[in-house]
C-alpha cells in the first residue's frame, strides 16, 4: 500500500468512526429504523412553488408554453381517436418517412390506425436505422414542461434516445403541476418493489452548448419532439 492509500484509508476509518460516535448520541438504531420505514411508507409533502397553484387550464397552458420554449411542437386533439391523424399530418409536414418505431403499449395499440394506412408500426426497442420514435408518456409536469416516461417493453428506454425524432403522446388526465406528484403516481401505477429500471424527463430535442458555447442539437437523442397533447 503507498502512502497516499495508506492516508486515505486512515482517514475513512477516522470519518466513520467518528459517525459512529455521533449517531451513538442520536436516536436508537431501532427508532431510525421505525422513522425511515414511515418516512417510505408515507412520504412527506414538500413545500410547492407558485407557479403550480394555478387552475387546470392555466397549468396546460404554462405546459404548452414551457414545451415551446424549448423547441418543442405541440399537437392538442380532441380525443385519442384523432392521434393517427395528428402523426401522419406532422410526418408530412417535416418530410419525414411514415414509419415510426414503438413498444407494445396497450393504450397505442388502441388506437385507431386504420385512418391513416399509410402510417406503418414497428414494435420493439429502437434501431439504429429508426427516424421517428413513437412514445407513450405516464405523466406531463406543468411546473418546467416536461414530459415523464417509464421504462419497459411497452415503451422502450431506446426510443426516447436512438432516432433522430421522437414524438410524445401524453393525455391531459395526466398532467400535474410539481414533480413530486409524479412520483405519487409512480409509487401507485408500479406499487413497492416494482418501479421501472429508469425514468426519464424530456423538456424538448436534444441540445447542448457545452463545447465552444455553440448550441448543438441532437447531441444526445432527438432533433426534434413532437408532443401530442390529448385533451379530454
């Protein structure tokens, strides 16, 4: 062991058994236990900032604004009926190709696609040829336009990552105003024990300006985002 490894390690063992001192001054180990269990069991309410105290219409709105803001599209439908629709209109208008990659998500498998047979589906994770990714969001937060996305098979992690474009339905009985909602409904929709591997928050495409200060899109996922907005 060198010199410098032989300091560290003396110093780690300084550190904890100092932590160990002052935890013997604190609460038994049994009453944290007891206080990180209800801590798990009841999560706290956090303090909420003013722009989430709005009505549900002035949330949606912040939301589109938000989104805008940061380059993204924002389609509103009516219904689910009209998503189909809404797709193939944006992948005419952006000349793109009328395929979209997507995952076995029961909620788009729903939908009505025998409106546009143009538009053609392909199932499973994203491939590296993909153009346009198809999403299904679990939540829209109105606190900084963002759109949250749970991993699995229904919607693969790779589609919000791998093709160029990547389009976002989300219904409005889905958004909420602060972040911490989010993961109330997560703990519901998953329960104890079953959260996705990952969740992802997408504010807009892709960017970054960390080299030479010079904006780049698409640095790490999509040129663009297409967010499909269901109203109702």
């Amino acid at each position: 062991m060198s010199a410098r490894e032989h300091d560290n390690a003396a110093a780690r063992t300084q550190f904890f058994a100092k932590l160990k001192v002052a935890l013997k001054d604190g609460p038994p180990a049994a009453a944290r236990r007891g206080n990180v269990e209800l801590r798990l069991q009841s999560p706290p309410s956090h303090p909420l900032p003013e722009r989430v105290n709005k009505s549900r219409d002035q949330l949606r709105q912040q939301f589109r604004s938000y989104l805008e803001g940061q380059s993204a599209t924002i389609i509103e439908v009516a219904g689910a009926a009209e998503v189909p629709s809404a797709i193939a209109a944006w992948l005419r208008e952006n000349n793109l190709p009328h395929a979209v990659r997507n995952g076995d998500d029961a909620w788009l498998a729903a939908l009505p696609w025998t409106t546009d047979p143009t538009l053609q589906r392909d199932a499973g994770p994203a491939q590296a040829d993909d153009v346009v990714s198809l999403s299904h969001a679990i939540a829209a937060v109105s606190e900084t336009g963002t759109l949250v996305l749970a991993s699995g098979t229904d919607n693969p992690v790779t589609l919000n990552f791998v093709p160029e474009n990547h389009i976002i339905v989300v219904e409005e009985g889905d958004l909420v105003g602060p972040y911490e909602a989010v993961w109330t409904r997560l703990r519901t929709r998953f329960g104890k024990g079953h959260m996705p591997r990952t969740v992802n928050f997408i504010s807009g495409p892709s960017r970054t300006a960390d080299i030479g200060g010079t904006l780049v899109t698409g640095a790490h996922g999509p040129r663009r985002l297409c967010v499909i907005f269901v109203r109702g």
